[in-house]
C-alpha cells in the first residue's frame, strides 16, 4: 500500500477520543480530537502542562499525523514507552516535584503515584504534561533525605523509631 494511500486510510477512521500529531507552526505535539463538526473538521485539545488550547483542523490537513510518529522528537522515546511501574518525576499541585511511578494508564493519561505520598495525593496527568521529567532529574527523593537525617543525627544512643517524622519546608510526613 502506498503512503498515500494509507494517510488516506487512516484520515478516514479518525474520531473523537483519538489522538493525533498536530504541527503547530513551529513542533510537532499531541493532541485530542474533542469532536467533528458538518465542515470535516476536527476540534482538538492541546495539553499544556495546566492550560490546554483548542484549535479547529480540517481533516485533510497535513498538520495532522498519526500518534507519536512526529511528537516523539520533540516529546522523547521515554514518555511514549510509559506504563505502569515506570519511574518519572512528577509536578505535584503545590508545584513541588517529587520522584513517583505510574500506577494506571488510559491512553495519554497516567496515574501517578508520588514517593512517600498516600494515596489521596496520586493525579492523572497526560504523558504529554510539562509536568512530567525523567526519572530523578527534577524530583526530591525522600529516601535520600530520610538517610541524611538519620546519618547525622547528633547523639550516640538516638531512641528506637518506628515511625519517623520528616519536617521539610513543603510539609511533615510520617514515614514507617
């Protein structure tokens, strides 16, 4: 099959909630079809880190690609190969970065498990988010600091723990 052939091809089964490569006048990113309307063209969701920008594309448009076949250099091989069990660091809400790994996937979206955290404070994040980094390239790794603070704990005889409390300037955790 030609390659035109096959672009064809694929244009045809695209639909709502696809993604697709959109080139944006100066990279190539992911996006989401959000819906078509009677002209054949498709609504789609950039992801921007916290802010997401939509654009209308016409079907045909060259601006679109299929999935990871362009973003990939702009983006790396590491965020499309994400599943679960992989380690990244990740942005928290407080934008803090932490070390994690992806406890679910849904298509583009991960859920992130943050070092140290309950479970109250995983989040999905597209793997396309700003707030994603490779792992232990951005992140505060708590099992560092936990062995720092015992290392130079300044008595000789320190009482038995079990539980030891960590103040750190972006909260206390009890880690057992």
């Amino acid at each position: 099959m030609s390659d035109a052939k096959s672009t064809a091809e694929w244009r045809k089964t695209l639909a709502f909630p696809q993604w697709v490569d959109v080139w944006t006048g100066s990279r190539w990113r992911p996006a989401q079809i959000q819906e078509e309307n009677d002209k054949k063209q498709f609504k789609i969701a950039f992801e921007y880190g916290a802010d997401a920008a939509t654009e209308w594309i016409d079907r045909e448009s060259l601006r679109l690609a299929p999935h990871w076949s362009r973003a990939t250099a702009y983006y790396g091989k590491w965020r499309r190969d994400l599943k679960i069990g992989s380690r990244l660091d990740g942005l928290d809400t407080v934008q803090k970065w932490y070390t994690g790994h992806v406890m679910e996937v849904n298509g583009d979206w991960l859920h992130l498990n943050y070092d140290g955290w309950a479970a109250k404070f995983n989040e999905w994040i597209s793997r396309t988010s700003d707030r994603l980094a490779e792992w232990r390239t951005q992140g505060i790794i708590v099992e560092n600091v936990c062995h720092w603070l015992i290392s130079h704990h300044t008595t000789h005889h320190p009482p038995p723990i079990t539980t030891l409390t960590l103040s750190v300037p972006w909260g206390v955790h009890l880690i057992t």
